[in-house]
C-alpha cells in the first residue's frame, strides 16, 4: 500500500521495511492481483503505468 500511495521505488521500500530490493519487488507483484480486486482500477492503473517506465 505504501507504493501505490507514495509511488516510492522498490530500494527504498526495501530500506524502509528491512528487506531487499527485490523481495520488495516481488511482495508487491504477489499483492498486485488482490489489490487489483480490492482497489478502484484507476488507482491500480496508475502504478501499472509508472512500474512499467520504470523497468
């Protein structure tokens, strides 16, 4: 959630949680499809959008 809310990147939610980058990575990626279900799709489409100009 703190992601979608901030858009921070995935090196600092690891900082901030005490993980790795990409445990971060791939705690959001297994979430996303719940999230998906849960959150209006506007807001879920925003973060697809960023993640992807990201890569």
């Amino acid at each position: 959630m703190v992601y979608i809310r901030h858009l921070a990147t995935f090196q600092l939610l690891g900082i901030q949680f005490g993980v790795s980058e990409s445990t971060a990575n791939d705690t959001f990626n297994y979430w996303l499809p719940i999230l998906q279900k849960l959150l209006p799709s506007s807001l879920v489409e925003q973060v697809k959008k960023k993640n992807l100009t990201m890569k």
